[in-house]
C-alpha cells in the first residue's frame, strides 16, 4: 500500500499514525514547526511540572488501552477533591442558582419535556435553547459558565445541536476522572513518538505539507490550516474549513506558597459580565495532587468574548490576573513564578456556522480525512477516538 501522509504533528496527527501504523500501514509525518506535540507540553521547572494546554484526559476505555500499550503510569485525578466545580456568584458556588431560580428552571424543565421540545432545534444557539429550556437566568449562571469552561464559546452563538445533541461518545466504559502520564502530558506525546520511530514511521520536522491528490493524507491541524493544505486539491472543502471560527486562549500558570491552598474543588468558573475577567481557574494541585511542586493555579483568559486578550503583553496579562485573584481571594499575593501561553488559534467556535459546516460536510477527495476538535468533539479522549475511525477507514480503503 502506497504510504499514508498524516499532516500535522500534534497530539491527533500522533495519534492517527500510531493506530495507522499499528494496522501495518506505511506513514509519513509531516509537521511545519519544529517540534511535535501541538499545543500539548510539559514544562519542568524549579517550582514544579506546567502544563501548556490539556491537563488531563477523560478516562475511557480507549485512553486506558493506549497507555497501557505504550507502558505510561498513569496518574488518577483526585475525585474527592478534584470533581467539583464551582461557578462564581458573589463567591464561589457550587449550585449558583438560589431556590426561586431552581423551581423556574425546574417548572420550564418539564414544560419542556411534556411539549416534547427539549431537544435542539436546527441552528438554535445555547442562549435561544437555555431561555427556552430552563429559563434565561439559569442559562445565564449556569449554562454559560459550565459551557465556556469546555467550548470557550459565547452562548449567542454556541450551537445547542453541537453542544447538546446527539453526538459520538467515546468507546467501552468510562473511568473515574480524569488521567494523566504521571510526568504531565509531554510523556505522552514523547511515547508515542518513540513508538511511531520503532515502527519506522518517517518524521519530518519544519515540513510545509505539499497535497497533490494522488497519495492518501489525514490532515490533523486547525481547521485554518487545514484549509490553506486543501487549498489546490479542494477548494470547496478549503472554503468551507476556511470559515470555522477559531478562538484565541491565554493560560498563565503562578506557583504560590503553599498556604495558598484554601480553596476546594478543581477550578472555578467566571459568567461573563462580571468583575473578574477570566474564562475560569484551575487549581491544579486539588486536581493531580501527586505531582509535586509548589501549589500552582492556572488562569485561563480568551475565547469567544474576550479575543484581544491574547495581544497584551507579558506585564498586562500578569496585572490583570492579579486584579482577578484579588478579587476572588481578597488579597495579593505575589507569586513565586508566573507563565504565560499564548495560542492565537486554540479551539474551534462550536457556533451554528460550525454546524452548517459540518452538516454539509467538507467535500473531500478521495483518499484525503480530516481529524480535529472541528470534526467530532473537543478533547484528547475525542481525539484518539476520532484517529482510531479514521485508521479504519483507511484500512478499508486499501
């Protein structure tokens, strides 16, 4: 079989070769920067392991079977700990809706569900859906926070199908929480790149991938990148990707004595509108307390309401990450460190231009695939899900 060129080399370009290569067939990786992994990696320094973006994955049966392949110990979140969310109202919540609130959402609930309209209508968004659903202040302290924590999106626009309908899960049963490589996630990417070189899968680095339509390629990029790759072979599947909304993110992850450590639970999330300007904070020691390291939180800033954030400097990130926590915690304290990434194009706007999108699909040549967080969910677990069909797919094709 002619060999398969996989385009991209981070987190889903890795993992489409490995099963692609597990299945026998031949693989080229090709990946226009320097260093595999996408926005995936672990940083080590003095005052403890920084991740730059996933902290985890969600624990099915496919990510256990992976890593157990691939000889990683795996790390379980703490669930006593690290289960709660809160969202923010005057204080951290973990139910932000007062009774009244409660009763309003639970009477629309059922008026709802006894007209047999609970379910998303074509192009409707979170917001139209949430006031129709379960009332608007319940999507206004409980729908929107909760969804931006995993979409970064804006509820005007989110598609409630996307969000809430039917959708792909992943395989065999779930597990307790979230895992992670007990090194933090750069030993993943690192294991699955030794074992993609034993089974002699050709890795290019600092490589612009060239399509000319006659050998089979799975392109795991952005879906901005994706479209500049299918430019010449599928202007249409290139126009379509083209109009995806990608979303900016900041993470700034600060280390703090340990006395810091007061709050409960594995983050908190911040409704838009409010004092406070991040998306949510991460307390990633209440989350993976085994790791080591001084107690470390990581704000998470950007998405679909807050673009422009990703352009401020080093200074201006840190003065406003400090505002927020004074706000939340009620005093300042200087961190023993503080690290700032950036992505200018991180996740895709699960808007309803991203379902017309998809429902019309992407016209793609024979022999060419897409994998990405614009296909099929968002995630590491979606991920490996969506590379293990594709390999298949391939496989049948041969």
């Amino acid at each position: 079989m002619r060999p398969v060129t996989v385009v991209g080399g981070g987190f889903s370009g890795l993992a489409t070769a490995y099963y692609l290569s597990r299945a026998g067939i031949p693989v080229e990786i090709v990946e226009k920067t320097d260093r595999l992994g996408g926005l995936i990696a672990t940083l080590q320094t003095p005052h403890g392991p920084v991740e730059t973006a996933a902290i985890g994955m969600r624990n099915f049966a496919r990510v256990d079977e992976v890593c157990r392949d691939l000889g990683l110990d795996m790390l379980c979140s703490n669930r006593s700990f690290s289960g709660a969310r809160y969202i923010y109202r005057e204080r951290p919540r973990r139910w932000p809706l007062n009774p009244r609130e409660w009763v309003a959402l639970a009477a629309r609930f059922a008026t709802a569900t006894a007209r047999g309209s609970r379910s998303p209508r074509p192009l409707e968004t979170v917001e139209q859906f949430g006031a129709r659903v379960v009332g608007r202040r319940a999507t206004r302290w409980l729908l929107g926070p909760t969804l931006q924590g995993i979409y970064a999106g804006d509820p005007a626009c989110l598609s409630a199908s996307l969000v809430f309908g039917a959708r792909e899960r992943p395989a065999g049963p779930a597990g307790k929480g979230l895992v992670s490589p007990a090194g933090g996630m750069q030993q993943l990417i690192d294991a699955l790149e030794r074992r993609l070189r034993k089974r002699d899968v050709s890795i290019r680095l600092n490589t612009p991938a060239r399509l000319d339509g006659s050998t089979p390629a799975v392109i795991c990029t952005s879906a901005r990148d994706a479209a500049a790759c299918l430019r010449d072979v599928a202007p249409g599947a290139s126009q379509a990707l083209s109009t995806i909304d990608m979303l900016p993110l900041v993470r700034i992850t600060a280390f703090y004595p340990d006395e810091e450590t007061h709050q409960k639970g594995r983050g908190i999330l911040f409704p838009r509108g409010g004092d406070i300007r991040a998306l949510g904070v991460l307390f990633n020691a209440n989350i993976f307390p085994h790791r080591g390291g001084q107690y470390s939180e990581s704000w998470i800033y950007g998405g679909a309401s807050d673009r422009d954030v990703v352009h401020l400097s080093e200074d201006d990130l840190a003065a406003v990450m400090d505002r927020d926590r004074q706000s939340l915690c009620g005093r300042c304290v200087p961190p023993a460190a503080r690290l700032v990434h950036r992505w200018g194009a991180a996740l895709p706007h699960y808007d309803v231009q991203l379902e017309s999108v998809r429902a019309s699909g992407f016209d793609l040549p024979k022999g060419v695939f897409l994998v990405g967080n614009y296909v099929g969910g968002i995630g590491v677990t979606m991920l490996l899900e969506q590379a293990a069909a594709v390999a298949t797919r391939v496989r049948e094709m041969a």
